[in-house]
C-alpha cells in the first residue's frame, strides 16, 4: 500500500494510508493537555469500565462516552444510547474543544461539515488490545469518524474490507488525529496489545477518542 507524504502546517504531516484514510500526525499536540484534562472530566462523571460483549467477554478496553449518543455493548448487543447504564442518566456533554478539533481534522482531510454527536473515549494500559473490527453501529456511513490519540503510543492495526485481508500497522503516537472516511470507513481495524511505558500526560496510560456522527 502506498504511503503518501505530505507536510501541511506548523510541523502537521498528512500521511495517506489507503483511499479515505488520513493521518494527522501531531494535529492535536498543542490542545493535548485541555483533551486530557477534558476526558479526565468526562470519565469523572462517566466512570470508565470495562463493557461485556454480546458473547459474554469482559472487553480489555476500558471505555466510557460523551456526547448526546454512547456507544455501549452488552449481552444484548452493540448499540448507542442516550443514557449510560451505570448511572442511569445522559453522558456528559461534548467538550466543546472535542468537537472544534474533529471538525477542523475533517475539513482538512475533505469533510467539510462534520459534527459529531458521540465520543466514545476508550483506556488502555499495558498488554490492553482491541481486536479486528468493523464500527457499523452508526446511522450514516457517509460521515467519517475521526480519532485522537493521547499519552503512550500503540502499534494501529489497518486491515482491509475482508476480516481475512492482512492488516498494515500503522504507530499512533501522542497528538495523532486520523480521520477515517469514504472507503476506509467500514474497513477492518484493531490495535495490538499496548506495551508499558511512562507518558507525562496520561502515565502509563493510553487515551484514544473517537469522534463519531452516530445519530
Ligand atoms: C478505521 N478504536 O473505538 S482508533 C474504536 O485506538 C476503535 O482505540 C481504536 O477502533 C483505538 O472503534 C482505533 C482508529 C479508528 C477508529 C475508527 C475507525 C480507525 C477506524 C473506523 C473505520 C476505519
Ligand atoms: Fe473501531
């Protein structure tokens, strides 16, 4: 797969990584520490935990959401509710820092208009990973997702539009925002389980949020 390179602004890379995928590296380094102090906000309200599939595993991911929508799974399901189960009542609200930078990563990769109504902020730690998966729980696949990647890096798993079709790794470090569109929006995707390492922001943690127009 060809890698195209191209730099933008302010030490911004916009790297092409197959048709409707585009890296950001570093895009959101200088809002890093507002987006931390942010989420920490959010899971103050929304407390991560770890959510069952339908099939009854306990996902390593640790997660929780803001936004009108929150994608949530259980015995039931994957589905996204107004109303987080813990606490019985809305998910915090978006930051309004949250859904300017997705928007301005959108534009800049050829969405003009996005707005996101849902953020799901997932946790990882050391030896955390998240399997290959497709994220078709939204309305409208014609809307990108854009991710923020915060804290520790993890080794990004981009496979193809067949569960089977060997996936490229992709790093997504500190500051990384990708926006996912087009062809690459139902494409194949997981990350492989996060190595320990220390960050100043987040400690041994990585935070990654998806921005998300899932209504
Ligand atoms: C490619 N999260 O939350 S972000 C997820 O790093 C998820 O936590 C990963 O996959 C993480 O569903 C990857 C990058 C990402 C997000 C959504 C995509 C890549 C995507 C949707 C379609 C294609
Ligand atoms: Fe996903």
């Amino acid at each position: 797969m060809d890698l195209f390179e191209n730099e933008v602004d302010g030490g911004v890379h916009e790297q092409a990584i197959g048709a409707g995928a585009v890296v950001l590296r570093g895009f959101a380094a200088a809002d890093a520490a507002r987006l931390v102090a942010a989420v920490e906000a959010v899971i103050a309200r929304a407390p991560l935990r770890h959510m069952l599939t339908p099939g009854g595993q306990r996902m390593s991911v640790a997660m929780s959401n803001c936004g009108a929508l929150g994608w949530i799974s259980d015995r039931r399901g994957y589905r996204y509710d107004a109303v987080d189960p813990l606490s019985g009542r809305h998910w915090p609200a978006l930051p309004a820092l949250c859904t300017s930078l997705a928007a301005r990563a959108a534009r800049q990769a050829g969405y003009a208009g996005f707005a996101p109504d849902a953020c799901l902020v997932n946790r990882y730690e050391p030896g955390t990973r998240l399997s290959l998966h497709q994220d078709r729980n939204e309305r409208d696949f014609d809307a990108p997702i854009v991710s923020v990647s915060l804290g520790i890096a993890a080794v990004f798993l981009f496979g193809g539009t067949e569960r089977a079709d060997r996936p490229l790794r992709v790093p997504l470090r500190h500051g990384d925002v990708v926006v996912w569109g087009g062809p690459a929006r139902l494409r194949y995707h997981g990350v492989l389980p996060l190595a320990a390492a220390q960050h100043p922001l987040t400690g041994g943690y990585r935070y990654n949020l998806t921005l998300r127009k899932a209504g």
